[in-house]
C-alpha cells in the first residue's frame, strides 16, 4: 500500500514538473504575441499615418517574424539526438558489467568494448565514458541531460526557454533563433523609436497605442541587449568549435586534456553546425554534417594541414601572454 502511495506521489510530481517546465516558453509565446499586436494593431494601423510607410514597415516585420517564429518552433519540437544502438551494452555485457564487483576490472572491459567503436574522448581519470543510467558507452561530446532523462548527441546545454536541449539535432536551429531574435528586436526598436519621440514630445497624441508603442521599444531594447550577448557568445562557440559543455570543461582525449581538440579552423567549424551549402545556413533545415556519434578532430587534421598545430600555439602564446599581462597589471 505504501509503496503504491510513493508510486503515485512520484508520478505526480514528474507530471507537475512536466508541466511547469513550459512555464518559460509559454512567457516567451505571450510576449511575442502581444509584440505582434502592439506593433502591427497599435503601431501600424493606428499610429503610422503614411499608406507606403505602413506597407513597407508590415512587409518587413512579417518576413522577419515568420523566420523568428520558425526558428523557435524548430528549436522547440526538434527532438534531441540519442546514441545509436551500437553504443548501448547487450543484455550479456550489461549483466558482466554489473555482476562484476572490480572496478578496475569494470574499467578494462568498457576499454575492449570501446575498442570497436569511434570513441576517443575519456574521463578526467582516463577512463572510457560510461552512463550507468543509459547502460552505454558514450559517444565523443555526448553527455547525459539529467531534465530529459537521456543520453544527447553533441550536447551543448538545456535550454528553459525551449524547454528542450540543445545538442547535434537543434543546434543550427537554436543559433538561428537566436540571431533572428536579434534582428526581430532591433528591427521592432529602430522603427519604434521616432514615433517615441514623437509621443514624448507631445506631437502625437496621448491616445491609448501611446502606451503600447513606448512599453514596446522599452521590452525590444531589453531583450535585444541580453539576446546580443547570448547570441555573441554562441558565435564565438562555433567560431571554436565548442559546445558550451567543452568551454567550461576541457575535453579529454586518449592523449589527454585538449581545449581545441575539435577546433579544424574558422570556416570549417562554421561547416561543422551548418554544413558546405551555404544557401541552408539561413534557413531552418537540417544540414549539420555526420550523424552526430563521432567528428573530425584536430590531430587528424593537423598531418593534412600543419598551419593548425600552428595557429593552436599562436592561439596559447596570446593567452599566455594575456595571462601574464593581468598578472603584471
């Protein structure tokens, strides 16, 4: 009896996190809805006197919303990418695994059973990654997300305000979210920001879109100021080639610790998250190269290009010097 109350009480609890959890998205929902009637209804039709002003401004704040709410769908409802089942233990490998009381014994086998497959990250201890939940061997820059109870792909981060994670499967459509809320905010502002002066002046008058127009500008600049930042960092993420995982926690290789293990070079890490085809990067199709279980790396690069092993010891010599300078300062 006892143990069916606990039962019920945990399914709940999982259902009243479950719902909660699209708490976030539901704000970000209204606030665009009340963007789009405050800036079409109230700002457009109401406020802009001029018919060929009125056209061009709805014209482009469309085209811009449509890409803006497309990007934030795909974000959205793009279910996060699992390791295949090559990388899950058989039931036979999973019950020696378990049975087996060792740990360095425990340690030995993932390493025979790594070896048939394309993994070359390891713990900090130099151990093969394992995910005692997921009973798998993980794949290099796949982690386990502990809100979506799974193993994911590439993992970058989990995003409240998507309600979903971010990794191999979404990430170009999370970037692209971004940089069109930027570019929805500072288009919203721009526009709005001499019919506020008009209003603040007094040469319009003070009717009830006055309202709508000035609280407008003030939530577009708010957003467009945080959204820059988030946006600028993310860039320079893939600039790197880095997860946001790798930017706070070096990846460790069969060699050892590496930050730019996966940095191939500016341009084909942009190609790493949006592919060869430029006339995809801007739209919100899949084009993310590989299947997400492995990636090229540095070191296999590096005997094609030697200008890599350069620029990395370019790229240390300037934190190295960046480092000393703060410390003379």
């Amino acid at each position: 009896m006892r143990r069916g109350w606990k039962m019920a009480l945990s399914g709940g609890l999982r259902c009243c996190r479950r719902v909660l959890s699209w708490v976030p998205v539901l704000v970000i929902v209204l606030v665009v809805l009340w963007s789009y009637y405050a800036y079409v209804f109230e700002l457009c039709l109401v406020t802009v006197l001029s018919p060929a002003e009125k056209v061009i401004y709805l014209i482009l704040y469309h085209a811009i919303f449509v890409f803006f709410a497309w990007t934030y769908w795909k974000s959205i409802f793009t279910l996060p990418q699992q390791p295949n089942q090559k990388f899950h233990l058989s039931y036979t490998d999973k019950e020696r695994y378990e049975n087996e009381e060792r740990p360095e014994v425990q340690k030995q086998m993932l390493i025979d059973m790594a070896k048939k497959l394309p993994v070359y990250t390891r713990t900090g201890s130099g151990a093969v990654r394992f995910c005692d939940r997921c009973h798998l061997i993980k794949p290099d820059r796949c982690h386990h997300c502990s809100v979506c109870a799974m193993c994911v792909l590439k993992m970058d981060h989990h995003c409240p305000w998507v309600n979903n994670c971010i990794g191999f499967s979404n990430y170009k459509f999370f970037l692209q979210f971004l940089a069109y809320s930027v570019l929805y905010c500072l288009y919203i502002a721009t526009t709005v920001f001499s019919y506020f002066i008009k209003y603040w002046r007094g040469e319009l008058p003070s009717v009830r879109s006055k309202f709508h127009v000035l609280f407008l500008l003030f939530v577009a600049c708010m957003f467009f100021v945080s959204l820059v930042i988030l946006f600028g960092y993310h860039c320079w993420l893939v600039s790197r080639n880095k997860t946001t995982l790798e930017a706070f926690c070096t990846p460790v290789f069969t060699s050892g610790p590496e930050k730019n293990g996966f940095n191939l070079g500016f341009i084909k890490n942009i190609q790493q998250v949006f592919g060869d085809n430029k006339k995809f990067w801007l739209i919100p199709i899949g084009s993310s190269p590989g299947d997400g279980h492995s990636f090229p790396m540095r070191s296999m690069n590096e005997s094609q290009n030697p200008l890599l092993a350069n620029e990395e010891r370019w790229e240390d010599n300037e934190d190295d010097n960046r480092e000393f300078s703060l410390q003379s300062f």
